[in-house]
C-alpha cells in the first residue's frame, strides 16, 4: 500500500522538479505522497508493521505490570527487543507512529537538518508510515553529535541519554560525543557529560533489568542476538544473515567481524578523535553502517541509521562551504 501511494507522489515529484520554479512544489508533492497520505491512510485503516503494535501493548503493560516486557515470551509478537525508554511512545494517545515521527522531525528540526529530500526518501518514509522505531533513536543521535560540538554537555548527555534508553543502537553514540566533547571543550567539559549521560541511561534502564532479570534478558539480549528458539523476522540477506545462514560456523564469524569492526572504530576514536560534529557523525555512520550490515539477524530498513547521520555530515559540510565562500558583494571590495 505504501508503495503504490508512494510511488504515485514520486513519479509526480520528478515531474514537476524538471523546472526550477516548481522545484519546492516537487519536494511537497514529494512529502506529501511518500509520507503523509500513505500515513494518514494506514493508521485510519489500522494498518501497520508489528512493532507498533509492541511498542503500544508495552507502554499498556508498563501502567498496568510496571514492566514494558512479557515475562514469558512465546510468539514473535510477544517479544519486545527495545530498551524500557521505548514503551513512552505506547502510554502517549493514539497511534505510536504520530509521536514517532514527531519525535525524529523534532530532533533533525533542533539539529538544523529539516531537510524534505531526506523525509521523502525511501528508507525513511517508508518507517515513517509504517513504522518507524528506529527514526527517533536516530535523530536524537544527530541531535546528540550537534550539541556535543557547541559544548552543550549537559544537553548532549541528556538528549544521547535518552537515545539510549529507547534502543542498544544509540549506544556507539555515547563514546563518540565523549571523545568529541574531550578533544574540542577538554577533560572537564567531557566529565559533565559522562556524569549526565551514565546516570540518564542507568535510571532508564537499569530498575526493569532488576526487577524482571529473565524477561529482560530473553527480550532484549538472548532474542535480537538470534539465541532464544523463536527466529527474529529480521532477516535482509544483509552479509551477517548470509554467513549465519550459508558457511558453517558463519554466526560466530558474523559475531567477530563485529566484534573487529567495533574494536576498530574504538581505536580510531583514540588515535584520531573527531572535532566536528560532521566528523562524529560520518564515524557513526561507518560504524553503525558496519554493525547493520555484519548482525546476524538484520534488515534494510536499520540503513536509516548511517543515512541519517550521512545526511547531517553533508548538511555540515555544505553549510561550512557557504560561510568560507564569500559574496560577490565581498569578492568586489
């Protein structure tokens, strides 16, 4: 469904961006047919992926068991991969997806990334209508990395405190804000954010890991790691899922690359530090690009992660070429 409404808004996109005029209609019509029609009409219809319908029966069991997590999962459905942080957008009104997307707008609003050719791309418009779990994670990473560069430690702590709190994904983001923060404000600039984002994360987290160690661990650790007897439906032929499924032994070689290509990202944020939020966000991106496409039970729609940061890299970067080119009115004096 979301395709062919989709594909629709696209096709008259391209149409009306051959003239230069009509060029911001085209990113209208853009949004408008990838995002918001398919959106409006699969939650009218009461359509959609089923992590909506986990992230809302968890923010149910939260008010009612005082945990997100089934204790004894059977189903995929019964299963909740997502850290406690995530069952705040099931106890909000309504749909999940409006306070999904409202989040991630938010945060690339904040971020200085309101882009509309990154709304209306696929890998996110997609997860907008449909789902869109991942999308707050990763704006409020982005969000993160830009607050970390203007020396807002304590914001960044709380924003990437909050990123982590909602999914294991956002986790790479807290050392690289740290060692961003380090190298351009210094050791005590960087002490005030680990002293806010260490304890934002731990509060979040750690009360649900305690008071129902078994449901946490068979949720969120044994069932995205593919160790409990019911499969995740995550599984894009990615290269971690085709060496888990097709060499012998492939899931442990699939587990150490992993393992090297985070032990490798760590060393480089030690030899050379990042010093621009750009630069933050392009080491993410590799990491994160690596992570998605080495985890054994993985899916396209996880790509949305080094897209997003890419985004705000180029974006950086575009914007550092404007303020070094001067005007013609400069050039001429």
């Amino acid at each position: 469904m979301w395709g062919v409404v989709a594909g629709a808004g696209y096709v008259v996109a391209a149409f009306l961006a051959r003239g230069a005029r009509s060029r911001p209609a085209a990113r209208v019509v853009a949004v408008a047919g990838a995002v918001v029609v398919p959106l409006v009409s699969l939650v009218t219809a009461g359509l959609g992926q089923s992590e909506i319908a986990v992230v809302e029966r968890s923010g149910r069991l939260l008010l009612t068991t005082g945990s997100p997590y089934v204790a004894d999962p059977a189903t995929v459905t019964d299963f909740d991969p997502y850290l406690p942080g995530m069952a705040l957008f099931g106890v909000l009104p309504g749909d999940a997806r409006w306070w999904l997307g409202g989040a991630f707008a938010a945060a690339l609003a904040a971020a200085g990334l309101n882009r509309a050719w990154l709304l209306a791309c696929p890998l996110v418009a997609l997860p907008l209508a449909v789902g869109g779990i991942d999308l707050p994670v990763a704006g409020l990473m982005c969000l993160g990395v830009v607050l970390a560069e203007r020396g807002r430690s304590g914001r960044a702590g709380l924003v990437l405190g909050a990123a982590a709190a909602l999914k294991w994904t956002a986790w790479p983001a807290l050392p690289v804000a740290l060692a961003l923060i380090a190298v351009r404000r210094g050791g005590r600039t960087a002490l005030r954010y680990a002293v806010v984002v260490l304890p934002t994360v731990t509060v979040a987290v750690l009360p649900f890991a305690l008071a129902d160690p078994a449901g946490f661990y068979r949720n969120v650790i044994a069932f995205p790691l593919g160790l409990t007897d019911t499969a995740s439906p995550a599984a894009s032929p990615l290269p971690g899922l085709l060496l888990a499924t097709y060499v012998p032994g492939g899931r442990v070689i699939a587990l150490a690359l992993l393992a090297v290509s985070a032990l490798l990202i760590a060393v480089s944020l030690t030899v050379r530090p990042p010093v621009t939020a750009g630069a933050a966000a392009v080491r993410l991106a590799l990491g994160l690009g690596l992570a998605m496409a080495l985890m054994p039970s993985t899916r396209f729609g996880y790509l949305v992660y080094p897209l997003t940061l890419g985004a705000l890299a180029y974006r950086i970067r575009q914007r550092g070429k404007t303020t070094a080119t001067p005007s013609k009115a400069e050039a001429a004096v």
